[in-house]
C-alpha cells in the first residue's frame, strides 16, 4: 500500500491525499460505507459503484467470521469475489464486536471467549486468530486485535486495557511477518490507538503504536459515548503522534459535522452506520441540515431531497415521494434514504478533498458545519 500527501490545508491540519492499495485508488479523505455482513444494508453493489462513489467499503470480522464462515469465503476466493465488490475492503478486527458483547465474553491475556449473539455458541478470539480470519476474508487493510474499553472507563481500568492492546499488537504484528498473504498481495496492517479520554494515556498509546512500522494507523475507542468535545481532543492529540506519511483512520465516527471537525484536525479515513441505519429509520441529511421525513410537512414537498444535489437519487425523487413511501412502509424508502445519504456521505468528503487542495478547508468546514447540524 502507497499514501501519497497532496496538499494540507494552510487554516486548518487537514490532509488530502491519495492511497493506492490492491484494488485500488482511494483519494483521502475519505467516507468508508460499512457492509457489516458482506452487504450494505439495503444497497446493491451496483449502486455502490456507479451512484454512491464508493471507494472503499468495511467488512466485519466478528459477523463474517459467525457467517457465511471463513471457509465459505476461502472457496469464493475472497470477500471481493464473494460479494461481488472489486473495489478496496478494508476488515476491522472483532474487537468492538467483543466490547458489545460485555454480557457474553470473558478477556484474558490470551484472547477473549464470548458467545455468538446467533445462536449462543462459544467461540475465542486471539490476536492470531483475529489475524487468520482477516488474511481469509482477504480485505486489503486489516485491523490489530483491540480491547475498547467502554466510556466512562477509570484510569485503571483505561490502562490495563490499552496495555493490553499493545501486547496484542505485537503478536499481531508477529503473526502477520510469519505468514504469507493467502490470496497473493499483501494485506496492510493498522494497528489502533486506545487510551479513552485521558490524555497521558492516549499520548502514552500514540508513541507506542507510532513505533511499529505499519501502514497506517487507527484511533479507537471513541465515539462510544463521550462529549464530542472530548473526541477532538484525543483526536487531535493522537494525530499529532502519529507519522504525518501515513494515513489515519479514526473508528466508527461519525456525524457529518464529526467528520468535517476531525478532517481539519488531520484524520484522513471514517467509518460509520449512521447513514444506513438512520437512513432506514426515516432520518436524510443534506447539505441544508437533517430531515426526518416522515414529518407531515413533507407531505406535499415536491423538490429534491437536497436541492445542491449531492446525490443521484435528487434527480428522480422528492420529499413527499419518500414519505409517502415511508408511510405506506415500502421496502423502496430505506433504499433509496440509504444511498442518497452513503451518497453525501461521499459527496462531503469528495468536496473536502477538493477544498483543501485548494486551500479553502477551514473557511468551507466553518459554514458547513454550522448548516450540517440544523434540524430542517
């Protein structure tokens, strides 16, 4: 895997840049849709493509693991294959699947033991096994075995969690030099930052995982309940460790106001299921603000869901369409919610890319934000 730097923003830490792996080219920063268990809820991977922009989607260790099972996926060939998808995956490790599970796993310096949520089967993860699911799955990055530890979390608790993770990585990192990739190109791994919100530790953290030579690098453990505010903090206190060569990639956020604000703290790669999960429960953002459009004010609204057209589905459908499919409960509405926001989604981040190569980042960031956060 490359990463090229193209520019920065002169108001702002904001990167653009390019990152070129197996499957291909992504132009940072970048919005990843998340295909949990080898899809994207309600989106066909045509509408990916060609309509969302998609230039990288997220697999889950944890839930493709349960099923199909990584044998399946060894006879498709790889996850690309079997799902139909060529373009770049990247796999998280199962750990924040584990951290959801805190009523059915057990943590040990081995690994962690935790009972399917399917049918209540016992399984264990190791760091190595993580490790060996992920080089079956085939995604072009793969993740480092974590503990997140949950928010609030006491400074102990915090630390013995992140010292974990870093005894993890190394037998992450151990694993990964001692086996070659199984489908014939090398799979990038990113090990993660911990540390909660405590600012020793995630210094402490940073330092740690910035010391393995790898790829690129993830912040974890955030977005799990804290002040936004403490987000940016550790966000831009991690950043600022972290090797300005190499892509960051801040885990599970977020909100598009989320991404902007850590897009201008130097973060280049998100994650999130707020645009498929909301989408489906009736919630549109656009580049005016948030739409719950089962509103009755939307009844006899017959303009496009996002009148700067930040998706392709403004083109054929309006407000009153999409309600009126909401109430009748048709299958159509949480499609057609689900790409027009992946659809922004992207949108943001492609005009992100394109600012801050221009050098107008902060000022953009400054409106936009202000705008992304009205209730319409």
């Amino acid at each position: 895997m490359k990463f090229t730097l193209l520019a920065q923003d002169p108001g702002s830490k904001a990167r653009a840049g390019i990152l070129e792996t197996p499957h291909g080219t992504i132009n940072t920063p970048i919005f990843m849709p998340v295909g949990t268990v080898a899809s994207v809820k309600a989106v066909h991977q045509r509408e990916l493509k060609d309509d969302i922009k998609a230039q990288i989607i997220l697999g889950n260790t944890y839930h493709l693991y349960l099923r199909p099972g990584t044998a399946i996926l060894k006879q498709a060939g790889r996850l690309h294959r079997f799902m139909g998808w060529e373009g770049p995956i990247l796999t998280d490790s199962g750990g924040y699947q584990v951290y959801s599970l805190a009523e059915n796993r057990k943590i040990t310096e081995e690994g962690v033991a935790f009972k399917s949520h399917i049918d209540g089967s016992t399984h264990f993860f190791s760091p190595e096994k993580s490790m060996e699911i992920q080089y079956h799955i085939g995604g072009d990055i793969i993740m480092a075995f974590d503990e997140c530890p949950p928010y609030p979390s006491s400074y102990e608790y915090t630390l013995n969690s992140m010292e974990l993770t870093h005894r993890w990585l190394k037998r992450c990192v151990d694993w990964v030099e001692q086996n070659e990739p199984y489908y014939g190109y090398t799979q990038s791994l990113f090990p993660i930052v911990q540390g909660s919100v405590f600012e020793d530790l995630r210094q402490r953290s940073a330092e740690t995982i910035a010391s393995f030579p790898c790829d690129g690098y993830a912040i974890g453990g955030l977005s799990v309940g804290e002040p936004h505010e403490d987000m940016y903090a550790m966000s831009e206190l991690v950043c600022s460790y972290l090797p300005k060569d190499r892509p960051r990639y801040l885990m599970g956020v977020g909100t598009p106001a989320n991404i902007l604000e850590n897009i201008a703290l130097g973060v280049d790669m998100f994650d999130c299921v707020m645009p498929t999960r909301n989408g489906r429960n009736g919630m549109i953002f656009t580049s005016e603000g948030i739409i719950n459009i089962k509103n009755k004010k939307w009844e006899d609204d017959f303009s496009p869901l996002d009148s700067n057209g930040t998706s392709f589905v403004d083109e054929q459908y309006s407000k009153a369409y999409l309600r009126h499919l909401f109430v009748a409960n048709e299958y159509l509405a949480r499609q057609i919610a689900s790409v027009h926001n992946l659809s922004f989604y992207l949108w943001l981040v492609t005009e992100a890319h394109e600012k801050i190569k221009e050098g107008t980042f902060a000022s953009w960031k400054n409106s936009m934000v202000e705008k992304l956060q009205k209730r319409l």
